[in-house]
C-alpha cells in the first residue's frame, strides 16, 4: 500500500490511477494524518454496471432493482447478518 500526500498525488495524478488500475491501494495523507483510501473498482461494481448497461437492472445509485426470478439457496442475507449481531 502506498502512502502519499495531497500535493504530491495532485502532482502525479495520473501516475497514481495507473498503479490504481493495476491493483495498487493508495492511502492519500493531508499533512501527516491519513484522511482518504484510493482503491480500484470492485469485480462487484463491474458485474452491477453491467447489468444496468445490458439493461437487467436499473439502478440510481441505490438499491440496484429490476431483476425477477432470482433464486438463492440457504438463509436470507438479512436473516444471516441478524444471527451473526446474536
């Protein structure tokens, strides 16, 4: 993980994104303090833009909608999370 200051990272911005976009994490400090995390797109946020882009789902930034007749097999997610704060 790569650590770096707000002036630097403006500096070198596009340097920066590229080692985003291969993986790298970058922490951005502000005077010494840790204040922000750069961190590349997730496989999950890939896979939800390309169901809104097939046109699947439709989604404003929210709860993504619009998908029918997904099945998932064992315990509701809801259900899980409840009996893990147990």
């Amino acid at each position: 993980m790569i650590s770096v200051g707000i002036k630097e990272l403006k500096e070198q911005l596009s340097g920066y994104v590229d080692k985003v976009r291969h993986g790298e994490e970058i922490v951005v400090t502000d005077r010494g303090k840790e204040v922000a995390l750069v961190i590349p797109i997730s496989r999950e946020r890939d896979a939800v833009k390309g169901l809104v882009e097939s046109g699947k789902v439709k989604w404003t930034g929210g709860k993504p909608a619009g998908l029918r007749g997904l099945k998932v097999k064992g315990k509701s997610l809801s259900r899980t999370v409840l009996e893990d704060r147990r």
